[in-house]
C-alpha cells in the first residue's frame, strides 16, 4: 500500500508539471524512497496518475540505472569507474568494496544491508575517485576511507533505526 | 490537391503529391532506398540510419524515411559517402549480433541478412565479446531473442498504433537496450503475432513455427482464414501435408498484412490429431469405426425408408456457417429436391436477410458496405457489436481509419467495449437498448429512458452529434434484427450522403450460409421459396420440382423431434447441440442422425453415422465474408479418409437416385454464378484473389421468430468447434479471459 503522505506528494509533484508525464521521474523517486524500490504498486498508480500506460514507467525505470523494480540493499554504493575516476584509482576502489562486502556489480548482501554497483560519471571529477552512497557522496576515496565508511554503516544497523 | 513536388533522385526527375516521404519518391524511380525501421503506415522512427541519403545543399546525409520531398531537390543515393554510411550502420548493428544465419528461424527472409548481402562489408572492427543474452518465451506463441534485435521499434509500433494493445516498451540503455513485454517476463495481449510477423530479423519467433523448418522448403498457398466473418487471405506454409505457418504473405486483399491470433495460429486444428478420419456407424447403441460405403448406403437406407413411410418433411438438415457457399448451395438442392423438404436451417448469427430485404425495398442495393468502406470511411456507426472479439479485423481497420485520417466512430454498446478508445461518441445501453435508440432516431417510437445509461440526456447528445455525419458506414450486430433493420435502414437513408451497412455476424461463412438459401423460406439469392417464378428459375436448372411452402425453422425443429414428427435430421458442419441445446435425450429420439464433422462434437456423439469432413485446408471453393464480398479458397492438402461435404452430397445424392453432373466446386460455383441473384460474379476477379462484392437483391420473408438470431459473443480466442481444438489458442492464458476484456 502507498502510504497517504507519498500520495499527497504525488499530487503536489503532478501539479507542478505543465505536462503531466514529464512528472514521472520525480514520481518514481519519492516511490522507491518509501518502499527501497519501485513496486508493481507503485508502477500502475503513477502510470494511471500521469495518463500513460504502465509500460512507459517500466521503460523509465530500465532507463535510469538510479531507479530499481526489485529490493536492494539499504545501502546502495555506486562506485564510480568512469574516465576522471578510473585515472586516479576508481577501479581499485571498486575492487576493495567487492571484497569486502562480497558481493560484485549490482549484488547485494545476504543481510539486504549493502548494495554495490558500478556506475558511470557521478559528476563529482573534481572529487575523484569518487561514490554514491544513496543520494549522499563520498570523494577522494581511499581503502581507508571506504573501510571507515562501511563500518560506520554497518554499525547503523537499518533493524535497529526507528 | 495541392501542386505536385518535382526532384531529382540520382538524375531521375520524379514528381510526386507534396508531403511525399523521400524515400517512397524513390520508389517511383525504381531507386530502392535501404530501410529497417521505415514501415510504411505506422509513424516514423529514424532509428536505425539505414536510408542515408546525400541531399545536396544539405551538410550532412539525410534520413530518406523521415524527409519531406521539397521542389528542386537534388538527392543521391548512391555516393561513396552514402555506401560508406550503409556499410557503418551495418557493421554497428552487427557489432552484438550473432549472426547465427544459419540456424536462425528468419535465414532465407531476414531482412538484415539481405541488407548485408547487398551493402554490407565483410569485416568488423569490434573485436570485443558480444554481449549475450539468453532467449526469452514471452508467451507459448511468442518468443524473443535479444542478440538478433536492431532495435528498429516496428514490433512496438505495430502493438501500439495498430493493435492498440502497447504491450511492448524498450528496457534499460545503450548496448543492452532490449525489447521488454507488459507484465515482467511475460506478455498479456491479443496474442495477434503482428509483432512476428513485421520483425524484420529472427528477433521475434513463432511458438508454433519456429525452428521447424527453412522457409525454401515449404509450399505456400493463399487461402482464406476459416474462423471468423471477416475473411482474412492467409497463406498456409506447409510441408509433406502439414501446415505450419500462416501469415498474408504478399500482404495483398483486404486485411494486408492483418491477421488476429485465430488466423495465425488457430489454423492448428487441421493437423489436430483427434480429426475424425474414418466413418462410424452406431450399431447395439456404440459408435464403430465403418468404411464410407457402409457409412452412405445405411444412411441412403434409411432416408429411403423414412422418406417412404413419413413423407419429405419428416426429415430436417441444419447446414454449416463455416463450409464453402459450394457445399452450402449443394445441401439445400439436396434438401429441396432429393430429400423434398424446406426443413433447413443454420445457426444465424446476423440478420442478411433483413438487410437485403430493406435495401432492395428501399431501391438501395448499392448501399452494402464493404471492408474497404470501413478503412476510408469518414463516419462510422457501431451498433452492437464487440469487433475486438467477434471481428477482429473491422476493429483493426476502425483503428486505421480513425487515426489515418481522423474518421468519427460512434458506438451504441451494452458493455465498455475496447473500441471506446476510438470513439468519438459512445452511448452505452441496456439489454434490447440498440434496437430502441435506432427506433427513436428515426423518430419511429419514444425513448425508454431506463434502457440508456445517462437518458435522454445522453441520447439527445448522441443523436446531435450523429448528425454532422455523412457517408456513414453503418455496422449492426445480431441487436438488430427483422423489422429493426428495417427501421434503421430508413434512418441510415435519411442521412446526407451515401450511408452504407454492413451486419456484423459470427464465423467464416455466415453470410455465404444465408446468401446460398440455407434457410426454411428463402432460395438461393433470398427469394420466397414461396415465389413461383423464382421457384421455377431452379426447378428447371435442376430438373426438379422443389416444395412449395416454407420448411421449419431450427427451433421448430427441435420441437418436431421432441413431438416425433422429425425422424431424420442430417447436419453438416454444426453442432446443435450445443448452439440450439439439443440435449442428447431429444436428439435419442431420432431415427437416423447424420452428422459430417471434422471432429466428434456433442452432437456427433449421438449420431447414427458420423462422417469426417474435410477441412477448408483440403478443398477448394468459396466463401463470402460477412460483408458479402466472396473470395477463393484453395486446396493446400489432402487429408486422407475425409471427404468435403460437397463429395459426401454428390454420393448420398447418388445413391438416392439422383444424377448430378458436379464434377468440382467450379462446377457448383459456374451454377451459382448464373442462378443465384447477386452472385453474377467475375471469375478472373476472384482467381487473382480479390474479395469480389456482391449486391443480392430480393423480397425474403419477415424473420420468424427474433430469437432465431443470435451470435456466440466468442472472445477473441474463440469460433466454436474449430477453436475448441486449437492448441494454440487454448494454449495462452488470455484465451481463458471473459468476452469482453481488454488487453
Ligand atoms: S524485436 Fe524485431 S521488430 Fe522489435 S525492435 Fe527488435 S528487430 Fe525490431
Ligand atoms: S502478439 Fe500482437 S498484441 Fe501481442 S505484443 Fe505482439 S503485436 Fe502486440
Ligand atoms: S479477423 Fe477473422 S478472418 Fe481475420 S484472421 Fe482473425 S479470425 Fe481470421
Ligand atoms: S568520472 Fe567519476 S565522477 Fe566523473
Ligand atoms: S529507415 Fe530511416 S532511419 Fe530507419
């Protein structure tokens, strides 16, 4: 079930749009920020919002790499592999999350806490090598760095937030 | 109109109508442009790069599929820079092709392989691994192979803007752009193949076809499509007297490259093994396997007999709305004159005679509308009907029309019917509502306001909008039957232009069944068994005298068994005791019941005999579609131990004492030609596959009884006993989903 306060924002976001597919994208975010992914639920209430057929929004979620049809972990970590990234060490950094979450490209932990993906140009170069933790960033990175972060992350186990 | 454009394609001058695609131009001039993603008829794509042009004072090369001709252009097809281009574009969309030619389904028609053959280089400079992906079952008729896809978005466009079922989108970027169906793995549709049959590539394959043969290995026959009233060409792929595939493979008549999931897939019953192939005869109360002597000369025994002893019309036959016009004109001489009675009868589905009747009343027989009326009409009038369902290809073409060039489609439905999508006007009523609002159209009685939802109201509404219509293509369902089609005649008259109608009835030979007199009052041509002149017109072709009064309708019938009166009842092609509900109690009561089927249905398992007829794969003929227009059906191959009903005729005739001269169905059609009013037929129209419209013109009788007409509301999966033993439309689990529902 959609929860009435994603629904409320469904309709704010809508009447922003002078069309009303272009809200899709936006739509599809706030979806998959309450639930961790997009649900088949999600996918006709927007379709049905927007006036178009379900098989558009699935078209824009295979689109945009950021927006998944099946759970992931709490964590998603994006490494970026791309030119800036790949020069100053990104496929090293990529290499030691693998490890040590063991877990490769789009794979997730048997505990669903981390995800782990390879994506391409975050924008961030001037940070290089850097990553996506969900919708926070994380530049300059170092094995060091990474092992403190996905400590820390583990340590914020999601079961024990309220 | 406005002027023509006039350019230059490779030195040729060329003039064509202003708003000409470049690359149709040059198929005036013989230049062919290659393409994959233009498909004439759906909306342009320029996806995949394939029509490069030069256009000189344009920078770069040009898309021919999506440029518009300009006055004075100077285009060149054949440049170094264009070669070049083609050559590109091929290498990139061969870069995670597997090119698996030799294997593939699609080798020997593939659109790709051609391409390259003709403009290709013959190396790549990706030497990297090809990026795979394991082939998909979208659904048991559908399959999809993502490595042979080149994105050319056809099979999406033709779901979309033909089916209107957009049961396709693209999945995720890039390289690993992919086709994707509407409910994750799996597709929920009309199961059409449309998709199939326009992949240029092996991408999308056949569940029935694929991988069972090389297309140069079959023999190809048109034909016409056998399950609904529409009369869909086909062209049956078969090997050592197997079918395996259909599609309208010169896209030629009047459906192109139309065919619905029944005329794709659903001719499988023909291989079906539970097709009867040898006769039997119920002996001690069990039905045995017989040889066809015995088979005729018990059932010539007893017809004999109970002709002697209870006189003509203590016999009945029901005919068949799925045999040839041939068969159907041959029973009811074999009613009239060997059996001697009117006792004939089929199921009805819509209301011909009526509708001949007004027309021919009102002056008016040019006024039977057509297919092609339908895909040029301007307005199109829907009077109780689900086309989706019960005539897949008129929605196919409301469709084409409405959104070619804007055609007005008003609906009167009971239920929501999908084509409500086209509508410009819909009026839903009630139960017996179509009737009433034709009625208070012309003014003729009041409106029942409960049997329209939103009342007066929204009929008043309706009313006003129907009357900027003009040209009016009118189609009417079974709602409309007897004197209603008489009123609604009228009003469609009164209407500016040349309104024309059209009666919307079940199964592949409906019409033809009706047209060929395989009714109790009406003689071939629908005039009065009771007109003396037009009695006598075929008593003196036949050299028979023929029975002077009206015979029993079905339910008659069925009441005459019940009473006794009827001792005999032959049924060729029917299962009445299904359609009529004939139970097996009331059907024991006869003395003799003879049955020609291609299967054992409910009621060839009470028979007395049982016969097993040939299917419309293994004879010739015609058959009529529901708008009346004929067309030839050819021989594909032979089933052994079947006979066509036209054989099993000409031998019971035979043996009852009769010498009929048939030597063939052309025999039979040249008779009908001459004979049946309308029916005055060009043959060489009909030989080179044309559907050749008729005009029947006559004074029938009144409709007995309303109820006599009435249609099977099949879904789009269904056409009785011939779909009944389809594989492949009990196959998918859309088949399962009530009449009525939208994909
Ligand atoms: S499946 Fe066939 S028709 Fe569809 S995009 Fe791929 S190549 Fe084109
Ligand atoms: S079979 Fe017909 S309805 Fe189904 S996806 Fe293909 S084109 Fe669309
Ligand atoms: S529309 Fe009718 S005639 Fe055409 S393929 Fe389908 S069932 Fe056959
Ligand atoms: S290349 Fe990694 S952020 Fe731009
Ligand atoms: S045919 Fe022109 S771009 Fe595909």
């Amino acid at each position: 079930m959609l929860s009435d306060a994603l629904k409320q924002k469904f309709d704010a976001v809508i009447a922003r749009y002078p069309v009303k597919r272009s809200a899709i994208v936006p739509l599809l975010m706030f979806a998959q920020d309450e639930a961790g992914h997009v649900t088949e639920e999600a996918i006709q209430e927007i379709a049905q919002r927007v006036g178009v057929r379900p098989i558009e929004v699935i078209e824009d979620i295979g689109y945009y790499s950021m927006l998944h049809r099946r759970p992931i972990g709490r964590y998603n970590l994006q490494v970026c592999t791309n030119i800036s990234c790949m020069l100053r060490g990104g496929g090293a950094i990529f290499e030691h999350c693998s490890k040590k979450l063991g877990i490769g490209h789009k794979q997730t932990t048997p505990d669903g806490t981390f995800s782990l993906e390879e994506v391409e140009c975050l924008g961030a170069c001037c940070g290089a090598p850097a990553m996506q933790v969900n919708y926070d960033y994380y530049e300059n990175l170092t094995p060091e760095t990474i092992d403190a972060l996905i400590d820390g992350l583990r340590k914020k186990n999601p079961a024990s937030e309220t | 109109m406005a002027d023509p454009i006039t350019l230059t394609i490779d030195g040729k001058p060329v003039s064509v109508a202003a708003g000409t695609l470049l690359i149709d131009a040059a198929k005036q001039v013989s230049v062919e442009v290659p393409s994959f993603c233009y498909y004439p008829g759906l909306s342009l794509q320029g996806a995949c790069r394939m029509c490069l042009v030069s256009i000189e004072k344009m920078p770069k090369l040009q898309t021919a599929c999506t440029t518009v001709v300009t006055n004075g252009m100077v285009v060149h097809t054949e440049t170094p820079e264009v070669k070049n281009a083609r050559k590109s574009m091929l290498e990139m969309l061969l870069t995670n092709h597997p090119l698996d030619c030799p294997v593939c389904d699609k080798g020997g028609e593939c659109e790709l392989q051609d391409a390259v053959f003709r403009y290709g280089a013959a190396e790549t400079r990706f030497l990297e691994t090809k990026i795979h992906e394991d082939e998909k079952k979208f659904s048991n008729l559908v399959y999809y192979d993502r490595p042979r896809c080149i994105l050319c978005y056809r099979c999406i466009r033709v779901c979309d803007e033909g089916m209107d079922v957009n049961a396709y989108g693209i999945g995720f970027r890039a390289a690993h752009s992919e086709i994707i169906p509407n409910r994750g793995e799996h597709l929920e549709c009309e199961e059409c193949g449309m998709c199939i049959d326009i992949c240029p590539v092996g991408a999308l394959t056949s569940g029935t076809y694929r991988y069972k043969t090389r297309p140069w290995e079959l023999t190809y026959t048109g034909t016409i499509c056998n399950h609904c009233g529409d009369g869909c060409k086909t062209t049956l792929s078969v090997r050592n007297h197997e079918v395996i595939r259909a599609n309208n493979r010169d896209h030629s008549g009047i459906n192109g490259e139309f065919l619905c999931v029944k005329g794709r897939f659903g001719w499988d019953f023909v291989n079906n093994p539970q097709r009867l192939t040898l006769p039997r005869i119920r002996r001690n109360g069990k039905q045995e396997e017989s040889s066809w002597e015995e088979a005729l000369s018990l059932t010539a025994d007893k017809l004999k007999s109970i002709l002697a002893a209870h006189g003509p019309d203590s016999v009945a036959v029901v005919g068949s709305n799925r045999t040839t016009n041939e068969e159907n004109y041959l029973l009811q001489r074999f009613s009239r004159t060997v059996l001697g009675t009117n006792n004939i009868d089929h199921h009805r589905t819509a209301d011909f005679s009526s509708l001949v009747g007004a027309l021919t009343a009102a002056k008016a027989t040019d006024r039977y509308a057509t297919m092609e009326n339908i895909v040029g009409a301007k307005h199109i009038f829907l009077i109780g009907n689900d086309p989706t369902h019960q005539h897949p290809l008129v929605a196919y073409q409301i469709r084409q029309a409405v959104r070619q060039h804007g055609a007005q489609l008003y609906v009167i439905s009971q239920g929501d019917i999908k084509l409500r999508r086209q509508a410009a006007r819909y009026l839903q009523v009630q139960l017996g509502g179509e009737a009433a609002v034709v009625s208070a159209l012309v003014g003729a009685s009041a409106l029942p306001n409960n049997l329209i939802a939103g009342g007066s109201e929204a009929f008043g509404a309706f009313a006003e909008s129907l009357k900027s219509a003009v040209d009016l293509v009118i189609l009417f369902g079974d709602a409309i039957r007897g004197d209603e089609v008489r009123t609604m005649v009228r009003w469609g008259l009164s209407m500016p232009g040349e309104t024309r109608f059209a009666p919307l009835g079940d199964y592949a030979n409906s019409r033809g069944a009706a047209d060929m007199g395989m009714l109790p009052g009406n003689l071939p041509g629908y005039a009065p068994v009771t007109d003396e002149s037009a009695r006598r017109k075929f008593e003196s072709a036949w050299g028979q005298a023929t029975p002077i009064s009206s015979g029993l309708h079905i339910k008659a019938v069925a009441e005459g068994i019940e009473a006794g009166r009827i001792k005999a009842l032959l049924v060729f092609g029917s299962n009445p005791a299904r359609t009529f509900g004939l139970s097996k109690s009331t059907l024991a009561k006869l003395e003799l019941l003879f049955v020609a089927e291609l299967f054992s249905t409910e009621t060839a398992e009470c028979a007395d005999v049982v016969v097993p007829a040939t299917s419309f794969a293994e004879k010739s003929g015609t058959f009529t579609n529901t708008f009346g227009q004929v067309q030839a059906l050819k021989k594909t191959m032979r089933k052994a131990g079947t006979k066509s009903d036209l054989e099993i005729l000409l031998a019971l005739a035979r043996l009852l004492g009769h010498k009929w001269s048939y030597q063939s169905a052309d025999d039979v059609l040249r008779e009908i030609i001459a004979l049946v009013p309308g029916y005055a037929i060009a043959l060489p129209n009909l030989l080179i596959g044309r559907a050749v419209a008729t005009r029947p013109e006559g004074t029938p009788p009144p409709l007995e009884k309303p109820d006599l007409i009435f249609s099977s509301r099949d879904n789009l999966f269904g056409s009785g006993t011939l779909s009944r033993y389809s594989w492949a439309l009990n196959s998918v689990d859309e088949a399962r989903k009530p009449y009525g529902h939208e994909f």
